[in-house]
C-alpha cells in the first residue's frame, strides 16, 4: 500500500505540467490523507449523531461501522459543551 500511495502521491508532477488540481486528484486512492471544509445549521450535526451513533436507549439503534462511529463521538464531544439546552 505503501508504493501505491507513493506512486499515487507523485500526481504533483501532474499539477506542475498544468494539469488542474481536481484532475489530477482523479489518481489518488481513497485512503490517502484529504481536507475539507464544511458548514451547518445545528440540526446537521444532531442528524449525523443520530445516524452514525449507537446507543442503547435509541428509539431507532444504529449499527454503524466502528470509524464512522469514532467520528461521531468526535463530533459528540465537540458539540456537548455548547449545547444550550
């Protein structure tokens, strides 16, 4: 995996010959480290809990895989202390 990724990793040859950015991401794998931003309304983020949470007083349990589920705690930590209610 690693030589895939090195290899894959080398589409900066590509920015440099001018090809544009969201071509040349076509090439990377999926694992390969990625950022992004993203806004919501306060509704948003309790949606995703619900969906990628489980917890065994839910009236509809979710079964979420284990790495979803760790990014929703994530997000559950971050959210718990600004809650206003």
């Amino acid at each position: 995996m690693g030589q895939a990724y090195a290899a894959a990793y080398n589409t900066q040859l590509l920015l440099h010959d001018g090809v544009a950015r969201e071509i040349a991401s076509l090439v990377l794998p999926v694992g390969l480290f990625s950022s992004m931003y993203a806004t919501c309304n306060a509704h948003s983020p309790t949606h995703f809990l619900g969906l990628r949470t489980s917890h065994p007083d839910a009236a509809a349990p979710a079964f979420p895989q284990r790495e979803i589920e760790m990014v929703g705690e994530q997000t559950e930590a971050y959210w718990a202390p600004r809650r206003t209610t």
